[in-house]
C-alpha cells in the first residue's frame, strides 16, 4: 500500500499585505519546516539567509501576514531541512501573480 500526502502553499493580499497560508494531510512534520519570502526575482539556487525578504516556522500556525506589501512577483517557498541538520530545500514554491489579487508592483526595499 501506497500512502499519499500532500503540501500546499497559497498566497494572497489582505490589508495591502502579501499573506501566506499551507496546509499538510501529512501525519509527520517537515524536518524543521520553514515558510520563505525571497528578495529578487527568481529562485535561489542555494538558499541562504541573504537571500530571504522574510520567514517564519511553519509551526506558528498555519497562515502568515509577513508584513511585506503585496504585490506580483514575490517568490515564496515551504522548505525544510534534507536531511536532518542538512542545507534547506524548497518543496512548495509560488510566485505572486495577477490571479491571486490586485496586480501592483511588489516593493523590495
């Protein structure tokens, strides 16, 4: 037997904010799971610390308002270690488009 889980990753704008929200039907927890916001305009290869606008665990419940403007363009990612006390790999990944609300240019400063 084949068990099958699922993660997600949703974006959208309440306030003016860029808000996220996950969910799992996992019955274990990512290996120190964490939400990120990166600065730029694409992916990092290899995440690392100057590479990220915000973040929070993804056990501090299960949305997230990180105080960023909303805007299109924001690259976002679920990520947890692999393996354990290893380098952080993206296994969700969005990026802010039209479709998720109003399309404004996201402000990087």
């Amino acid at each position: 037997m084949t068990d099958n889980f699922e993660w997600s990753l949703e974006a959208y704008e309440n306030h003016g904010n860029l808000w996220l929200k996950w969910s799992t039907n996992s019955p274990f927890r990512d290996q120190q799971g964490q939400i990120f916001v990166y600065n730029g305009n694409s992916f990092p290869e290899k995440p690392a610390n100057t590479d990220l606008a915000k973040w929070t665990w993804d056990t501090n419940g299960n949305e997230w308002d990180t105080g960023l403007p909303w805007g299109t363009g924001w690259h976002c990612a679920r990520g947890a270690e692999a393996p354990v006390n290893g380098p952080y790999v993206s296994f969700c990944r969005l990026v802010t488009n039209s479709s998720m609300g109003p399309n404004v240019a996201k402000n990087t400063k």
